[in-house]
C-alpha cells in the first residue's frame, strides 16, 4: 500500500457527479479524512439522486456546496472561496456527460464552474457504462482533458450495475486515495501531530489589571506555521496576542497559566510533538480582587504564588510526546539553558537571550540537546522556525518513539 502521509493538511474537494458509483464517495471521504486530508464536497444536482447531501455532510463535516452562486458564502461567490481553498479537485465519479462538458469548458453550475476557477491540479474518475467508455466522443473528450494536464485516474474493469461487463467501473475508494496521494510529496512533518503553545499568560489582578509579560508569540506563530506548511497536524494553545491564526492550524485561545496548562493536558495525549514556546508567568496573585482596586494608598503589596510549571507536567506523563522546550535567558545561556533540558526532562530544547527576541521579527537561538548544540540563526523567526523543525524532525523522526527516559 501507497504511503498516505502526503496527503496529511491537503485540502481536497470532491466534486461528485449523477452516477450509481457516487455511493463509494462516502467511503472516500472517510478515507481522505482518516489520512489527514480536510474534504469539502460539492455535488450536481444529477448525484444528489444518487446520494444525499446529508450524508456527504456528515461525513466530511462541512456543508455540501450545490449552488453557483450561494448567498451564505462570502460576497455570494462560493465557487471563488472554494477554487481557491482547494489543493486537489478530484471529481468521482466523472460521468460521460460531465467529462465532455470539462472538455467543453462550461461553466454552468457550480462544479464545472470550481474546475475552471482553480489553479489546484485537477483529477478526474470516469464511471459510465462500458460501450459509453469506448465510444469515440469520450475518447476524444480525455485526450483533450490529458492534454490540459488533467489527471485520468481509472476506469477499472468488472460487472457494472446495469449487468455489463467490461472498463468504466469507478476505481475503489482506496486506490482513489491512494491516487490522490501519489500528487503530492509527504512534507518533513507529514503525519506528525505537534501541540504548540505561543505568546504570554495574563495573570489577573482585578478585573481591569493583570501581571503578564512582553512575549509577542510570533515564534510560537512561526513554529505553527511552519509546521503545517510541513504537513503536520498543528493545534496552537495561545495567550492573548494580536496575530492571525496560521493558515490549517486550530487554535485555542487561553489566558492564564492554569487554563493553558488545563488545554495542555487534555491535548497532550493526542500529540507526538509538543513544543512549549509560551512565555508563562512564572507569578500569579494569590488573591484576584472582584471588583478594581482603588488608587487610595500610597503603596500596593501583592502576595504572588507559584504557577504550575506547564512544560514539566506534560514532560512527567506516562505517554508524554517528543518534549521541546524554549528558555529566554538574560545571561549564561548555555549552562541556564542545559540545566533546564535536564530538570524538566526535555528531549531538546531552544536557548535564546530574553532581550533579543520579544517584540523582533529576527531571532538566533542554540539547539541544546543531550550530545551537544547547534546554532539556529540569526534569521527572520520564520526562517529559523524551518530550522528548528528540521532538528525536531530528525531527532523524532516518523514511527520512532522519543527516548522516555530521564536524560
């Protein structure tokens, strides 16, 4: 079997067309979406005879698109958002008629309007009745399609519904995927999992005040990228922060150090990577005032109390991921940075000075692991991120279980 891990973040739309073998998309989309695709369907009017919208929804987990111009989506151009979210459009079944209209260039409703609008590569699974097959026109139609770089996936011979025998049967679910699959190259992280937390923790005061720090999250933001970019499956844990999501990463917002540190442990167990970059107070109040404390003395004495160290909990567990640890020191960074490796029991772990990284776009930090360290840097915090991910990555490579014990 085909190795699936390239299709891990892929964005696939399956157009489904009128035709018997439309029943097999339903174990498609389970397929695609086991091997770490995200699937949105779009069907013509012909397929939903065939199969209901309804279970195309439920098993994909986004709405069905059937309309050309739909007044839920954006500015009512659905077939513009959709071209542009795909990164594959693969139309199974592709009946007869719907092939000659491909080669035709219509655009007439929503489907046949998505292939001309996308840049994405496109695939197509013929299914028809074999004498349809072999009939010139549908010869012709392909070759046309070949020649605009359309990618032919099937027919299969066999028994066909209408009690013939011979090619036009839909590929099986399986081979469709694996098909897909074979488009794309697996990234340096397909198929990983990776839990990232990203920005400061607000400890609150009273409900206006709070004690936090100057950590932006942009290198939590960049390693979220990045990461996805490289085909990992990205849940970012953030503080407060003024930056977008990244694109195909799902985010949690939180605020406090023990609603990250909550978040982070229900999601640590689903995670291979966990990689805390998250500048968490190390403080909170002992006591958070109800109501805002008046400016009436001359002085205010705060009592703080140890937050949980977030990092070391997870690194603790009994399944705990690949740990990656990020120390923002103001001197003697490498012995700080090695104590920390050892004392919360890191597998890796990302030194840099305090003062260099907040609020900056560049960043240079030392990889220190058990063997030694390595410079990452300097560079745009995107660029390192790359860097960085590449060590992760060949440290805890696919399929090979980090090193459990104490270092």
């Amino acid at each position: 079997m085909l190795n699936l891990q390239s299709l891990s973040n892929k964005r696939i739309l399956l157009g489904i067309t009128g035709g018997i073998a439309a029943y097999k998309c339903a174990e498609l989309t389970r397929l695609l979406i086991k091997a770490g695709a995200s699937v949105q369907v779009a069907m013509t009017r012909a397929a939903t005879e065939f199969i209901t919208p309804l279970t195309m929804q439920a098993l994909s987990g986004h709405r069905v698109h059937l309309d050309l111009l739909d007044p839920e989506a954006e500015a009512a151009m659905g077939h513009i958002e959709l071209a542009r979210w795909a990164d594959l459009v693969l139309v199974a079944p592709a009946s007869a008629d719907f092939l000659a209209r491909m080669a035709q260039g219509r655009a007439d409703d929503l489907l046949s309007t998505l292939i001309l609008a996308s840049s994405a590569p496109i695939a197509v699974a013929p299914a028809m009745n074999q004498a349809m097959w072999a009939d010139p026109a549908t010869g012709s139609n392909l070759a046309t399609l070949e020649e605009r770089g359309v990618h032919i996936f099937g027919p299969a011979s066999g028994d066909q519904a209408c009690g013939d025998i011979g090619p036009g049967r839909l590929l099986e679910p399986q081979q469709l995927v694996e098909a897909c699959a074979g488009l794309f190259t697996a990234g340096l992280l397909s198929g990983r999992k990776l839990l990232i937390t990203a920005g400061p923790t607000r400890e609150a005061i009273d409900p206006v005040r709070f004690i936090s720090n100057h950590s932006s999250g942009k290198m939590g933001y960049a390693l979220a990228a990045e990461a996805a970019a490289a085909g990992a499956q990205v849940t970012l844990v953030s503080g407060p922060t003024c930056l977008a999501t990244p694109e195909r990463v799902t985010r949690i917002d939180v605020e406090s150090a023990t609603e990250m540190l909550e978040v982070c442990l229900a999601k640590a167990g689903e995670a291979d990577i966990f990689i805390g970059v998250a500048a968490v107070s190390d403080y909170r109040p002992a006591e958070v005032s109800d109501e805002k404390i008046k400016k009436s003395a001359a002085t205010l004495d705060l009592r703080l109390v140890r937050n949980p160290d977030i990092i070391s909990e997870i690194a603790a567990g009994r399944q705990r991921p690949f740990m990656v640890g990020f120390a923002a020191e103001t001197s003697s960074l490498i012995e700080n940075g090695r104590a920390k490796l050892v004392s919360k029991n890191l597998d890796l772990l990302f030194a840099n000075q305090a003062t260099d990284t907040f609020n900056r776009d560049s960043v240079a930090a030392t990889a220190i692991f058990t063997e030694g360290e390595r410079e990452m840097g300097p560079g745009n915090k995107h660029h390192v991120a790359r860097q960085m991910l590449k060590l992760i990555a060949e440290r805890a490579p696919q399929g090979q279980e980090p090193d459990r014990t104490l270092v």
